[in-house]
C-alpha cells in the first residue's frame, strides 16, 4: 500500500514534538511492513525556534525505508505554517491513502483538498487539542485566526473516511464535529528504538548529579512557573539538597518569563535550563534523571510520559484534560 502521511513538521525540527514523531513513528512502522510511506511537510528547521524554514533541506529525501517530501512555507502566522507547493507534490504523485495529521494546518487543508480531487480515503487525527487548547483563543489574533480556521476544520473532518482520536477525551471533542460512528480510538505509542539510541553521559557535561527531568515546549500552557515555584518552596530540604531540575525545550514564547523567574527566587544552583537540546541529550537525560515531571496546565495526549515509561521513569503529572486517558493504561 502507498500511504501518504502530512504534517505540519517532520525531521529535523525534532523540537516541534508530538505530531512530528507521531507521523515519523507511523511512517517507519510502515515501510517495515513492506509499505510505501512518504510524509509531505514543511521544510521546518527549528533553529531555536517555530519560524525557521530552510531552502536548503532536501526536496525529496530517504529516512529509515521511508520518504520524506518538503516544500517551502512562503509565510506562516502562529504555527499555521503555509506551503501551497505541498499541494503539487501530492497531486503529481499517487498513492492509496491519506493520513493527515494536525488538523488545525495548512496541511491538513491541502490533503483534504487532494483527497477530494483523486477520490482517495483520507484519515485524520489531530493530537492538538482541535478547540480545547488554550493558546486557541489567547489573544485577538489567536481568536480571529481561530475563527476563520472553523470552516476549515468542518471541510477536512467531512472529507475524512476515518476520524483516530488518541483519548476518551480527544473522542469527545471530535463529536461535536462528526457522528461518533466515524471516530476511533488509537492510543499514541512510541517507537522503543529510543532504549539504543547513542547516549552521552549527561551529568558530566552539564555538571550535574541527581536531577529531575522537565521535557516539553517552553510555553506557560506546560505549567513550568508552578514547577518552578515547587523548586522554590522545597529548595532547602533535606533530601532535595543534592538534586536539581533539569528543564529542557525549546522557546515558544516563555523563555524570558521562565528564566526572569528562576533569576527572582536565585534558584541558579538548583535549575539547569538547555535549549534547544539534540535527541541524544534527551536519550540521555531519560536514562539518567530520577523522574520525570509534568505539571501541564493542558495536555491532549503527551508523548513524554510514554517516553519515560519506556526508560522505568516515574512521572509525576497533572491530572487534568487528557492526561488521565492517556495515562491510566499505561504499563511499565
């Protein structure tokens, strides 16, 4: 079977999180059951940062067995990332299936449009919160975008054969939108691959010994001035006197008011902070840390918890929106 998968983001802006190794994981679980994968993306760099494109990324390149073709974004507005030569890409290829991914995207649009024009099966899933996320409707501009993209969304979910919800709760979402019929649940995986990853010894380079281990966006939404806060009231305790939090991330919009924080309570000794880390720290900061925290004030489906079961960790989260259907079954 040829399957074609979009997204928003693929390698290797390997910062941009979940959807990205969501699409990554579904294209190389595919090509090693001998089928023919190609993600359409963007040509998204993450240099530090969620607006960075690069020219120079290949066109067309060869990952693990799979595809991965990118077109240039001529502009985007919040992550709203707009590549109108992914549309030719897509019809000037064939392929027996659709899987779009991130349904709030320019991308999505393109493969529900495709998906129209060659009468080929379109699946979605969003592993984005769709209307529940609040960076939706934080501001005028996130509001007004938020509104015009409504009839998008309507478009894309009609034209979908199959609607994948990753919860209970994504699932419930998604009904206010289509008949619960056309809605399956799917929870996320992570690919294992991850336990032989090459790993350096992190506590060495960073200087650090014990550490608790924050991984995720740096965004308010992800709850880390609680975090911080906690580091604060617990920071002359016995047992917390030769452990550190370990934050790692990359900026999307918090950064200043994070490190102003940590400057205000002079929790320097106590808080190491690296941006923008490689996948081999974060292998290595898995392997290494005492636990994992997530005190997110909003999640749909996080990935990072997964990944740390993966490693033995115990995670200590929040206990809000998707976090518990995603958790609960989770086995060690």
């Amino acid at each position: 079977m040829r399957i074609a998968i979009i997204s928003p983001a693929s390698l290797p802006a390997t910062q941009f999180g979940g959807i990205l190794f969501v699409g990554v994981n579904i294209a190389k679980i595919a090509a090693e059951q001998k089928h023919e994968a190609t993600i359409y993306t963007t040509d998204l760099d993450f240099a530090n940062n969620a607006t960075t494109f690069n020219k120079n990324l290949p066109r067309s390149e060869d990952v693990d067995n799979f595809k991965i073709k990118r077109s240039h974004v001529w502009f985007s507005k919040k992550l709203f990332f707009v590549n109108p030569g992914m549309l030719f890409q897509m019809l000037n290829d064939n392929f027996d299936i659709i899987h779009s991914i991130g349904i709030r995207s320019f991308q999505s649009l393109i493969a529900a449009i495709v998906s129209k024009i060659k009468k080929t099966p379109l699946v979605i899933s969003d592993e984005g919160g769709l209307t529940t996320h609040p960076d939706l409707k934080k501001d005028f501009s996130s509001t007004v975008l938020y509104k015009l993209q409504t009839p998008i969304l309507k478009f894309i979910i009609n034209q979908a054969s199959i609607v994948i919800a990753a919860n209970e709760y994504e699932k419930k979402i998604f009904s206010e939108f289509c008949d619960e019929s056309k809605i399956i649940i799917i929870r996320n995986g992570i690919d294992l691959d991850i336990l032989n990853t090459e790993k350096i010894d992190i506590k060495k380079k960073y200087k650090m010994n014990s550490f608790i281990l924050f991984l995720g966006r740096f965004n308010k939404v992800k709850g880390i001035d609680v975090l911080i806060n906690a580091v604060n009231s617990i920071k002359n305790h016995s047992e917390f006197k030769k452990t550190q939090l370990l934050i790692m991330g990359v900026d999307f919009g918090y950064e200043q008011e994070m490190l102003q924080l940590i400057d205000k309570y002079k929790l320097h000794n106590k808080i190491k902070v690296i941006k923008n880390p490689s996948r081999k720290e974060v292998i290595s900061a898995y392997h290494e840390s005492e636990f994992l925290v997530l005190p997110s004030r909003w999640e749909l489906s996080p990935l990072t918890p997964l990944e740390g079961f993966a490693f033995k960790k115990p995670v200590i989260s929040s206990n809000i929106h998707g976090i518990p259907y995603s958790l609960w079954k989770c086995r060690i």
